[in-house]
C-alpha cells in the first residue's frame, strides 16, 4: 500500500475527527490501532538524514540568490502551480523565493559536507 495512502486513512479517522490537529501523530495512532499488516509503513521515512543535515546547516547554509537571505530546506516540496513534487525545495526566508529540486536530501547532504571543507 502506498504511504500516502496509510497518511490519508490516519488523517480522515485522527484529524478530521478532532483527536488530534498534528499528522505525524494521527500517523503513530493509525499505525498502532488500525493498520493492517499491509498497511505497516516507517513512521518517519528521513528523520536521521534530516537531523544530520541541519547540523550541517549549522556550519554552512545555502544563500538566496535574489535577496541574500538564509535557504530552508523543505523535502518532499510539491509546486502548487505545476502540480510536480520534489525530492527538495530550498526556500528563502526573507523573500519567500523557492529553488525546487530533483537532488534528494542525503545528495544535498553531501553537498554541503563538501562546501564545509573548502
């Protein structure tokens, strides 16, 4: 079965009913309580990845071409306009703008591993 589908069943049953308004946690309930065997997926998919690239973020962080600003990077980013997902989207906080891309966060994680030694 498809994650997102597993996702979906969690948030009609624990988020539109009220139990809960957050979706990782609507998530851990559906898993506990009502999924099937096949319906069994990793609650989180890249949390080690991500808690490595913010520590690198620490050390070296991307910039907005346009305004100089600190990029955020969002994963699993979808472009509203284009209906296209990507593996990551590096985001600006300053001027909003949006770099969506097809490198997936362990790649970016080297990236900047590399950057960090030069």
């Amino acid at each position: 079965m498809e994650r997102s589908e597993v996702i979906n069943k969690a948030r009609e049953k624990y988020i539109s009913t009220g139990v809960t308004l957050n979706i990782t946690e609507a998530l851990r309930m559906y898993l506990e309580n009502d999924a099937t065997d096949e319906e069994q997926i990793p609650l989180t998919i890249t949390a080690p990845v991500n808690n490595k690239i913010k520590e690198e973020l620490k050390t070296v962080r991307p910039t907005c071409d346009e305004c100089d600003g600190y990029l955020f990077m969002q994963t699993n980013a979808m472009d509203f306009i284009t209906g296209n997902r990507y593996p990551t989207a590096w985001v600006c906080n300053s001027c909003n703008k949006i770099e969506y891309s097809d490198k997936t966060p362990e790649q970016w994680l080297e990236i900047l591993r590399n950057e960090n030694r030069q």
